[in-house]
C-alpha cells in the first residue's frame, strides 16, 4: 500500500477530501497498461473553496449482463472488464480501504473516550465518597455535641 492510502483527512466532518485518494489511484493507473491508451486525467480544481455535501455512499449501478444472467448459467471464465469498468471497481476498493482506515481511527477514538471517560466517572465517585465520609464526620462531631448540650441542660427543665 502506497503512502497517501495510510495518510487519514485532518478535518472530521462530512466526506473525506479526495485529493489524496486519486493521486494514489493515479500512481495506481500510471503502472498499468490500459493508462498509457487513456486520455489525461482530469484537472483537481482546489477543494478549499467548495462546501462539502454531506457523505453517502456512492451506488453502482449492475451490468445489464450480470443482472439478465442466471449465477448457474455464467462461464467459469469471464472476459475482461472493460477498462472504465476496472477503474471503477479500483476506486470503489481504493475508497473502501480508506473508509476502514477511517472507522478504525474513529473506533480507536470511541475507545479512548470511553476510558477517559470511565476514568472521570471512577475520580468523580472517589471524591463523593470522600465528600460523604466528611459529611458523616460532621454529622457525628454534630451529634455528640448536641448530646453534650442536652445533657448540659436537663437539668434546668427538671422538675424541683
């Protein structure tokens, strides 16, 4: 795997930018043979300025071929795809990869918040804890200090 495939977008929201992607479906086409037939690839307008549509997948559509065909009825050997096909499928993997390598960053990130989170919860309880000991501590020296006042004074309201 080339090294613009690892690389993961800076910004989180909506779809990632593309720019990494085809460049390396570029150094992807450039090695094989088909690349030399084909015409130059289109030019990258910067992305900076565009606003970013919200991420959905993206469908394609099935070959009328396959879709007319019964599985038991096809050959053991299928004729090469057409080159625009190949493209396709080679960027709809190379995107597949760099989606897994998202949700697994994103995963690694639930994770992490999750502990840290945990971790908060657990401080949070322990300083409760102490806070409530204090208080039962208060609450006892309170106590004994009115059982001392009622003690002092008992005998003033008896009777003589």
């Amino acid at each position: 795997m080339s090294e613009p495939a690892r690389q993961y977008s800076s910004h989180e929201s909506g779809r990632p930018a593309p720019g990494p992607l085809r460049d390396w479906l570029a150094a992807m086409k450039a090695h094989t043979p088909a690349a030399a037939e084909k015409p130059a690839a289109r030019p990258e307008a910067p992305r900076a300025a565009e606003p970013q549509p919200s991420w959905a997948p993206r469908l394609v559509p099935p070959n009328a071929s396959q879709t007319e065909r019964n599985p038991a009825e096809r050959p053991l050997a299928e004729p090469a795809r057409a080159p625009a096909e190949a493209e396709d499928v080679s960027e709809l993997m190379a995107e597949n990869l760099m989606l897994k390598a998202k949700l697994r960053v994103e995963t690694d990130r639930y994770a992490q918040l999750q502990a840290m989170l945990a971790q908060e919860i657990r401080d949070l309880r322990a300083h409760v804890q102490e806070e409530m000991s204090a208080l039962d501590s208060v609450r006892e020296e309170r106590d004994l200090w009115r059982a001392r006042a009622e003690a002092l004074a008992q005998p003033l309201f008896q009777k003589r």
